[in-house]
C-alpha cells in the first residue's frame, strides 16, 4: 500500500490509516466524523473486508477519544435511566 505523510509529519498506511495517538484531536474528530457519516452505508453495500476495517478503524479512534476526553460531558437529556 502506498503511504503519505500529513501536514503534522504523521504517516498514513492507506490500509490502516494514521495511528490514532499520533492525531491532533481536530483531526481525531474529523476522522470519527467522517466514520460515522459513513457507517449505513459501509454496512448495508461495503463489502465484508471494507465493513471490518471499518469496525477497526472505528474502534481504535473511538478508544482513542476515551482516552484523551474520560471525564466527557454527558448530556442529562440523553439518559434513559438514571446512572
């Protein structure tokens, strides 16, 4: 696979994509942006090996958002019982 390096020095494996930690968390955003604006579709038409990529790569941005953001605010209007 072809690499490329983005405008913070990091490298891209366009099989994998960039190492998550390496991103600013702008970039990290637009990436689980971008996934998530994707998800339906990946799932009802991408083929077996473009829905696992995606479940990969989703799961590592999302682990990553964790990460930097634990103490994230949680909207009161979004629980559906008391936590």
């Amino acid at each position: 696979m072809a690499d490329a390096r983005s405008s913070t020095g990091a490298t891209a494996d366009f099989g994998t994509g960039v190492d998550p930690a390496v991103l600013a968390d702008d970039d990290l955003f637009r990436e689980l942006a971008s996934l998530h604006r994707t998800r339906l579709e990946t799932l009802r038409h991408g083929p077996d090996a473009a829905l696992e990529n995606h479940f990969r790569r989703t799961a590592e941005l999302e682990t990553e958002y964790m990460a930097r953001f634990p103490g994230r605010e949680v909207d009161p209007e979004r629980l559906t019982q008391a936590f």
